[in-house]
C-alpha cells in the first residue's frame, strides 16, 4: 500500500511514496544517521543536496533511499534538487516526498528545500588508494573539526591532490558536516583512515617525501621542493603534530607568520600549501615542454 504518510514504495511503476508525519518511522530511521553511532552500527550515511549527491553517485556510491520535498515530484517542477531525483529515480532508487513539517525534520541546517539520501560509505582503506608517479597526498593528524576536514578535501580536488588519509584522530569522514563543507568532493576524492604508524609504514613504502607542517619549522614553504612525490602533513590547531612526524627522513615546513597569531587555521594552512605544491608542479611541467632556445 504506497500514499500520503505511509512511507512505503509502490509496486509496479513504483510511484513515490509521500511522508507528511515527522513522526514517521522510515523518517525517523534517517533522521537518526545524523550520530555517529547510528551511522557506524548500520554502515549509512546521509547525503545532504543535490550536487552533494551527484557526486555521490560520480563516486560509485550506492543510493539506498531518497527523500526529497514533496512540490519537487511532480515532473513540472524545476531546479536542480528536482532533476537529481529525476536521475536517482531512473536508477531504480527508492523516491520518498516529504511535506514540509517532515522535510524540517530532516533536512540539515537550513536546507529544507534540498534532497537528502540514504547511502552506503566507500571504503577508506590504505591498502585501496591507488597512486600515480608523482603522486601528492594530504596527511591530517588529530583533525577534530568535521568543517576544517571538509574544506581540506576541497583544497585538496581543486588542487589536484591523488588522495587525502586521517591519521589517527576521532574524526568521521562521513558527518554531514564533511559532506557539505567538502561540496561532496569526499566522494570522489580517494580517502583513507589509519592509526598512525599503519600511515607512515605506507607512506614510506609509497617512496613519498614527508613534509611536516609546524610552527617552528625550520625550512620556509617556498623553499620545500614539492614537485616530487610528497605528502604534506597537518596537525590539530590546539596540538599540532605528534612526536611521530619528527624523523631524519621528514622535512619541518612552515609558513611566515608576521602578525599576532602564531598559526593558521588548518584548513587556510593546507591551502597555501596545496597551491604552493600546484605552483611548482606546473612550473616544473612547463620547463619540461618548453622548446630549446
């Protein structure tokens, strides 16, 4: 039996299911992925917005359900959250249409008119990252703030960075917060999560160069040479980096800091860096074309 408020999926031409009670059962099983603990005992997440969950899809990720508000069903109605719904409906997902009062329930922040779907996490293993010659990777070390990872994955896209892995820490990868301050690049960009020494025993068999951000770091940013296989590594604001990140092999790197503060956040730190790191690999690149005078 499918209709208003049931929840359930039609047979058939599978119509869309519409929920008006916040109080529904299948609403409330996805408002509950909003903990960690809930999304580690199920093995879901949820994808919040429409680009967030193209890129979700782009990823490889399994959609299990969508709810999307209930005007967007209708094959009048337009934007982007409608089309997206279009296409998650093409492949066979489940479409549940919330009314307002239920769509408030779920919907994260301030996006009540943006669909939200139910998803199963990639793998975040380091023994799946698969890395090009050359490759540059980001390392966080004890990151805690869900946005600070979010907005390093994208630094990380629009730099070009092969992977980025968490080393150590509490962090969930898969909060919305995340999702969202990543633009769901989370998704496609290759992740993984490791204690820390499983990370330096790959990275060193990976033959990358570790170049270690501190405040005391001995060598200017400019002057690290990052155009070579390389991982910049990055500590907590309150802590930094542990005594791990310290070796013979590892390369203490800093930024000038000529004001008051001491440090940047870490996300604005991995940004310099990245694009520091793109700086010299495009120019390396160019030197390499460049015809003979």
């Amino acid at each position: 039996m499918s209709g208003p408020g049931t929840g359930e999926p039609g047979a058939g031409a599978q119509r869309d299911a519409v929920i008006a009670s916040p109080a529904n059962p299948r609403l409330r099983a996805a408002t509950a992925l909003r903990e960690r603990r809930e999304r580690d005992r199920r093995g879901r997440i949820l994808v919040d917005g429409a680009r967030e969950i193209a890129r979700a899809l782009d990823g490889g990720l399994t959609i299990e359900e969508a709810f999307v508000p209930a005007g967007l069903l209708g094959s009048g109605a337009p934007g982007e959250a409608r089309d997206i719904a279009d296409t998650l409906r093409l492949a066979g997902v489940s479409i549940v249409g919330l009314e307002p009062a239920a769509m408030r329930r779920l919907a994260f922040g301030d996006r009540e008119g943006e669909p939200v779907a139910v998803a199963i996490p990639p793998g975040a293993e380091l023994g799946s990252l698969a890395l090009p010659a050359g490759a540059l990777v980001v390392v966080l070390e004890g990151v805690e703030k869900p946005g600070n990872l979010g907005a390093i994955m994208r630094c990380a896209d629009g730099a070009g960075a092969d992977a980025v892995i968490v080393a150590g820490g509490p962090i969930d990868p898969w909060n919305p917060n995340v999702i969202r301050a990543s633009l769901g690049t989370v998704f496609t960009m290759q992740l993984a999560v490791a204690p820390v020494e499983a990370v330096l025993a790959w990275l060193r068999a990976a033959g990358l160069g570790l170049f270690a951000a501190r405040v005391d770091g001995a060598r200017a940013y400019t002057d690290a040479n990052l155009a070579g296989p390389a991982a910049i590594v990055l500590g907590s604001e309150a802590r930094g980096l542990s005594e791990a990140w310290r070796g013979p092999d590892m390369t203490a790197i800093s930024l000038p800091m000529l004001g008051r503060a001491d440090s940047l956040n870490v996300a604005a730190t991995a940004a310099v860096l990245l694009y520091e790191a793109r700086r010299q690999r495009d120019e390396r690149d160019r030197s390499v074309v460049a015809p003979r005078p």
